[in-house]
C-alpha cells in the first residue's frame, strides 16, 4: 500500500503507477525474501497460526515480538530504500 501510495503522488498517469509499481513491489519482494527466505508468515514463524494451537504456541514463544517485529522494521526499511532510490 505504501508503494502505491507513493507512486500515486509521483506519476499522473495510471499505467505509468501501476508500473512503477509492481517494479516496487517486485524488488521489495526480492529483498525481503533474501533477508527471511519467505513472505509466509507460517513459514516466517514455523506455526500455524490460523489454528488455536498454533497461534497460542507462537505467543507462548515470543514469536510474535521476535520473528514479526525484526519482519516489520526490515519491511519499513527496505520501503524506505526503494523510496529513496
């Protein structure tokens, strides 16, 4: 959303936006992946967590605080470098 919301403000047209970007969208995906190896969350924090056994057991272990805050700051930071480029 932040990507498209950028980009909204930077091109006029929509073909040009929507270009740019899925670009975006596509090096974000690429470097998150390198740095996590997934976007998955179940895969991100090794539990389901659509079921209750699996959600209780990724808060039991922190997981939440750990593995999804260190995921949100390299999301903020890698946004904020596609941005910049």
């Amino acid at each position: 959303m932040v990507l498209g919301v950028y980009n909204g403000k930077k091109f006029a047209d929509n073909v040009s936006l929507k270009n740019e970007t899925y670009t975006m969208i596509q090096r974000f995906d690429q470097r998150f992946t390198s740095i996590h190896q997934s976007t998955n969350c179940m895969e991100l924090l090794k539990w389901d967590i659509k079921t209750a056994e699996g959600f209780q057991s990724a808060k039991d272990n922190g997981l939440f605080e750990s593995v999804c805050d260190k995921c949100i700051a390299d999301a903020i930071r890698i946004v904020e470098e596609l941005i910049g480029e």
